[in-house]
C-alpha cells in the first residue's frame, strides 16, 4: 500500500512565493528562462537552471552549475527567502486554469513504492536527462520539482481538502504570468494528517502523470544514499522519499500531443496519399482547421490543407499500448510510409504540446519548419491507468497536462 507522508517543507516567504515560482525546468529552454530570470530575479529557474548565470560556452552538465544551483539555494534560504516549516504537514496546492480547478496533495512518496510498483510509471527514462537531475539533487541535498502523480479519486481525501478549502486562509494566493490561479493550504492539525495519511496507505496503485526524469533520479538518488550508509542505513531518511504532488484522476485533463515531421521520406505527396490510402480513409477538411472530435480519428495538414485520416483496420480493444491513438499513428504511418522507427531518437520527428494550439502545427508546415503535421485526440486518464496497470510503456509523448505545477513553491530536504 501507497506510504505518502508529511514533511517538513522549506518553501517561500509569504510575500516572495509568486516572484518564486516558476515553470519546471525541463518546459523551458536555456533562453527562455535567462528571458525569465531577466523579468524575474527571484525566479526559481535561477537555481533549477544554474546554466544561465554563465555564458553559452558552459555546458548545462558542467559541475559549476550545480554547484552554483547549492549555492544559490542556500543564499536563499539564509537570506529569508525561504522559511522552513518546524513540523511534518501536508499542502494543498491548487490551480485554477481557464475556470477548471484541479487540487493536489503536496506531500513525500516513498522510493521503495516506486522500485516496488506501486507507484506505476508509463513512460520510459533517457539516461543523460536522468544524469543531470541526479547532480542537481545531489549537489542541492534537496529536491526541488515536484512530481506530478494521479490516484483513483478517494473520498476521504476529497471531503478533508473540501473543508479545509472552506474553512482555512489560504498561505499563498496569487495569479502566475500565465493567468493560472495557484492557491496553497496547510495540512497541519494531526488528526486531519493522520487520516489522510491512513487514506493513501489503503490505495494499492498511484500513478507519474508527468515527471518520469524526475522521479528516476530521485529514486537513484536514495539508492546511491542508502548503499554509502551501510550499516547507518534508516528507512525514514529523508532521501527515502521524493517531492510530489497527488491529484485525484477525476480533477485531471490531458491535452493532446502532436507530431510535426521535417519530410516525407522522399515520397511525393502524390505517392504519400497514395501509401496512406491503404490504412486509412482521407477526407477533406479544407483550410479551416481540424481537430479530432473523438478516439480514432487524426488530423493531418499538408500544403495548405487539413484533412481527417481514419483508420481502416482492427484497433486491438484488449491491448493498453496498441489500442492508443498515438500507436496506431506510429505503427501504421510513422514507421512504415515515413520510416520512423523509433520517435525517440529520429531527428526527423518533433512533438508539439497541444496547449500550443492547431495554429502552431499550421505555422510550422506553412513556415517549412515541416512538412507534414498531425493532431492527435488526447490520451485519456483510463488509457495512461491501464498502460501502467498492464506494465506496459506508451509511445514517447503521448501525453501532455496542464496547468503544468511550479517548481519552488516546496523545496524537500534531503
């Protein structure tokens, strides 16, 4: 059973907690966050992307950067920036994007749940992505994005956040530059963290919606701990537990996530449609735009025009991976008329978050940035839970969440 637990946060300065926290890392390029630190110094991008206090010619894996992020970190801390809390308690953080709200539980989860399989991952790990948050951790002694994880809605839990929502002033309250609401609560009373902590412990299965790097790294992070403490070894170590926040499955959206391709794999587009027509039935859409209205159904826009592909084949109801949108994409399209074996590594493919809207797929294409874009309909909640519950992985980037959750606003020690 799921072993989520209270902590002693370090977290911002009443007044500081929206100058703080920002996008996590790995959404953002070098530029865009030296853009933001330029806009923001106290952004948390300065200690999550150290690399921009140095010219291009440092590499983001150079040990100064983490080094400079410890430091950083620690000025912070010293300098008030951040308080530290004295006791264990559990945060509500909430967010509120475009009228829906969707509210977490910011607490520790256990490593050993994750090696264990009760905390399920759906996504593979990239070793050299997994190498720079592992020193980025290390050097810090902290972690400081949390991981974004799903569980079966459980009413114990909803009815504690609902009155505490209710009931309590919230610690921080503030709109984000994006105009996402972020409020956070404190969980502090024993009785309320007692119970739900005895409510997640009777959940067998939590689910990474979003995070898998992070995730790996801290989990390797406790190990590399563990295997230095020897015989000092204690199982409630702090490094034995890594940053999340929880969110029940029913408060979740997952937006769809597109695929743009540089070239057709020196077909013509005559013999293009030609390969296509084989798998699947190509109606016209026009210029107008179009996005799947439903599970099957994927948009595609060439030269100036949208058309709508449907698959003319058996989808295989019983299989969590092949009955995905995204397989069905990769198995029947990607790979066999445009030769992309593995999404992972063909530089030929790019993926674009759907937040970013049809119009970016479009001004890709029209721009020569691509030379053929597809929309994908979103991967549902039940598809990413029966992914996981089967053991199984879903193709890379098959799933995109918004409103995407701050790093900086809980820092855990380790």
């Amino acid at each position: 059973m799921a072993d989520i637990r209270p902590f002693k946060a370090v977290r911002p300065e009443r007044s500081k907690a929206e100058s703080i926290a920002a996008l996590p890392y790995d959404v953002v390029s070098r530029a865009e966050a030296k853009a933001e630190i330029e806009r923001e110094p106290l952004s948390f991008l300065r200690i999550d992307r150290a690399e921009t206090g140095f010219d291009e010619s440092v590499a983001f894996n150079d040990k100064k950067v983490y080094e400079r992020a410890a430091k950083l970190l620690n000025e912070m801390i010293q300098n008030g920036d951040f308080i530290s809390d004295d006791r264990p308690c559990y945060y509500i953080y909430e967010l509120t994007m475009d009228g829906r709200v969707q509210t977490g539980i910011t607490a520790v989860s256990s490593a050993a749940d994750y090696l264990n399989g009760i905390i399920k991952k759906h996504e593979n790990t990239r070793a050299d992505k997994e190498k720079d948050r592992i020193e980025h951790v290390s050097a810090c002694s902290a972690q400081t994005g949390p991981i974004f994880l799903a569980y079966r809605k459980n009413e114990v839990i909803s009815r504690i956040v609902s009155r505490i929502k209710e009931e309590k002033e919230p610690e921080y309250d503030f709109k984000s530059s994006d105009g996402i609401r972020h409020r956070v609560f404190i969980i502090d009373d024993e009785m309320d963290i007692d119970t739900i902590r005895g409510a997640f412990s009777g959940i067998d299965s939590i689910y990474i919606a979003d995070g898998h790097h992070r995730c790996a790294s801290a989990v390797k992070v406790c190990q590399k701990r563990k295997a230095e403490a020897v015989d000092s070894y204690d199982q409630n170590a702090d490094y034995n537990y890594f940053l999340s926040v929880l969110f029940p499955d029913d408060e979740l959206k997952i937006y769809d996530y597109n695929r743009v391709i540089s070239d057709l794999n020196g077909l013509s587009e005559e013999r293009f449609f030609d390969r296509l027509r084989k798998k699947f039935n190509i109606e016209d859409m026009g210029d107008a735009g179009y996005r799947p209205e439903k599970k099957g159904c994927i948009g595609m826009y060439i030269s100036g025009k949208w058309y709508k592909l449907t698959f003319k084949g058996s989808v295989p109801g019983d299989d969590a991976v092949e009955s995905l949108d995204v397989s069905i994409l990769q198995n029947e399209l990607l790979a066999p008329v445009l030769n992309i074996e593995d999404p992972k590594t063909d530089e030929r493919i790019d993926f674009i978050g759907g937040i970013r809207g049809l119009g970016e797929l479009k001004r890709m294409v029209d721009a020569g940035d691509a030379e053929v874009a597809f929309a994908m309909y979103p991967t549902s909640i039940e598809e990413l839970f029966a992914v996981a519950d089967a053991g199984r992985l879903m193709p890379p980037k098959s799933t995109w969440f918004e409103p995407k959750l701050r790093s900086g606003l809980f820092i855990h020690r380790i």
